[in-house]
C-alpha cells in the first residue's frame, strides 16, 4: 500500500469504529476489508487493530484472526476463542493431562447461548483443540484493571473431542502480531493526549511542553513506539515456521513500549493525568490487559531470551527478524 491508500482506508477505518462495537464487523465487510486484507495482509493488521487501539474498541476482532488459521469450524455458526489466562502462556487454556482437565479461560465478549467455544487444551501429547457450546461452561464477567474491555471468564469441564492442535502456533503468532498493533495503537493516542496537555498547560509563562524534562520524556515515549512499529513490521516478513519467535518479539516490544509511553504520559500529565476525568488512564489500563493477553512483555522476553540461551549452548545460530 502506498502513502494515500493508507490514509484513506485510515480514515474509513475511523468512521467503522466510531459505530458501536456490535457494528463494527457488518461495517468491515461493508467496507469489503476482506479483499483488503487479501491483498495486503501485513498492512491490512496493522492498520485494523492500530485504529481499534487508538479507539479502545472493545469488538472481538482478534477471534476472527485466530479461527481463520485454524483447521475447526464451529459448527452452527459464528464461534469465541477461548485464550489462556494472563500468566498461563499462549499455549492452552487447559492443564496437563496429569491433573484434572478444567478449562478456565477468557473470551473476549459475551457468548450466546448456542455459539461454540473454541479451546486450545495443553496434555502430554501437546496442544489439541475443543468444541463445546457456550451453554456446556460457567461464563461470567471478567473483572479487571479495564473495565470497559468486556471480557469474560469461562470455566468448566474439558471436552473429550479433541482434534489436531498443530495449527495452534500459527494462530498465536498472528494474534500477537495483531495485539501488537492494539497495543501500539493505545500507546500513540496516549502519547498524543500528553503532547496535547503539556502543549497547552504553562508554568512561568510558557507551556510546559518546552521544558527540556518534559521534552525527554515524550521523545522517549516516540522513540519507544517507533521501535515496536518497525519491529512489527519486520515480523511480518518472518516465515521461518509459524513465525512464532518474530511475533513474540513484536508483542514484547509493543508491551514494553506501552510501559514506557505510559509512565512518561502520567508523570507529564501530572495530577490531571490520575483523574478520572481525564481519558489517560482509559488507554493506560486497556494497554496493561492487551499486554497480559497471550504472554505478557515480561513473559515473552523470558520465554524468547531463554531460547536464546539453550541455542546458544547448543552451538546453534540465533534467529533474526531480518537479514544483515
């Protein structure tokens, strides 16, 4: 996509989401997103969820990322994703087969009460999926640090239908790209929130934007997004396997960039930026819970340094995203 497409479908993009969440997927077929994301995958990601982070659009379009790659349709129609919850990895939203199987995950919406659940379940033979109805399990709403998310719990036996788990990894890793860019998406609408309020709050008959602390602060928090938006583009070329190690590193530094944004927005902002009448901490906290969403940014960079680590010992080569 050139410059012009991409402001143009930018500005379409806007006006789906400025619509309830509810419409926001007619609205993208509307707009025929389909052929655009046929066409250029890479973009047409990064664009989608970059706008539906910078809105804190609660619409449950990551599902619809993960169920094209994997090889099981819900029967009955439209179906949720049943993710692991922050802090159990990417790869299940069960245990091992070793205890009791007890599915206990999140969906990111409220399911009706004849739509599949499409679970992803850990055992000793690795990652199998499942199909039950919503009706099968215990939903409730999610508490969390937003509120406004919409998420839900999900608990409830484990199916005994199993089908094959290979296509998993593919899934996660395009969902991470995906949340990446969410991720990416609320970072830059805080920063310009911050730009916004230290442009015009003055001390000593000038704004404080010009205060040389203060500039340091923003410039870190644009390069810090600079950094994950380059990244992001970057795993998107990796087709080494699943490009699990490229999207993991993308989601790492897109949470990470997140952090840094956040702690230079608040502390600008000042007192204002804590309030609730102020919208910074809308895109605070829906950036923490993206981050924790299939591995957090503390989780992936373990997870990724450990590889490094045991590749090393083993005298093999460390992976790059892009060739030097």
């Amino acid at each position: 996509m050139d410059a012009e497409e991409i402001d143009l479908l930018t500005g379409s993009l806007r006006s789906v989401f400025a619509h309830a969440d509810a419409d926001v997927a007619p609205r993208l077929r509307e707009l025929g997103w389909d052929e655009v994301a046929a066409a250029d995958p890479a973009a047409a990601t990064t664009l989608l969820f970059t706008e539906k982070g910078r809105t804190l659009s609660s619409a449950a379009l990551l599902d619809d990322v993960v169920l094209s790659l994997l090889p099981v349709s819900p029967p009955g129609g439209t179906g949720l994703v049943c993710y692991p919850y922050p802090g159990a990895g990417a790869s299940s939203a069960a245990g091992p087969s070793s205890t009791p199987l007890r599915v206990t995950g999140i969906l990111l919406r409220q399911p009706g009460h004849d739509e599949r659940l499409v679970i992803p379940v850990a055992d000793d033979g690795g990652v199998s999926l499942a199909v039950a109805p919503a009706s099968a399990f215990t939903v409730t709403p999610l508490s969390s640090l937003d509120h406004e998310a919409g998420w839900y719990a999900v608990s409830g036996p484990t199916p005994a239908t199993r089908y094959d788990g290979g296509a998993w990894a593919g899934a996660v890793a395009a969902a991470q790209r995906a949340l990446a860019a969410e991720i990416i998406g609320t970072a830059e609408r805080a920063l310009e929130l911050a730009v916004e309020h230290t442009s015009t709050r003055r001390q000593f008959n000038a704004p404080i934007a010009a205060f040389q602390a203060v500039r340091h602060r923003l410039a870190d928090a644009h390069v810090a997004i600079a950094a994950a938006r380059a990244l992001l583009a970057a795993s998107f070329g990796d087709v080494s396997g699943s490009g699990a190690v490229a999207a993991a590193a993308a989601k790492a530094r897109a949470g990470r960039a997140h952090q840094t944004v956040s702690g230079a927005a608040v502390q600008v902002c000042g007192a204002m930026g804590a309030t609730l009448e102020h919208p910074l901490h809308r895109y605070v906290n829906r950036g923490a819970v993206l981050d924790g969403l299939l591995g957090s940014s503390a989780e992936l960079t373990a997870e990724l340094g450990a590889m490094v680590r045991a590749t090393v010992r083993a005298g093999g080569e460390i992976p790059l995203l892009v060739e030097v």
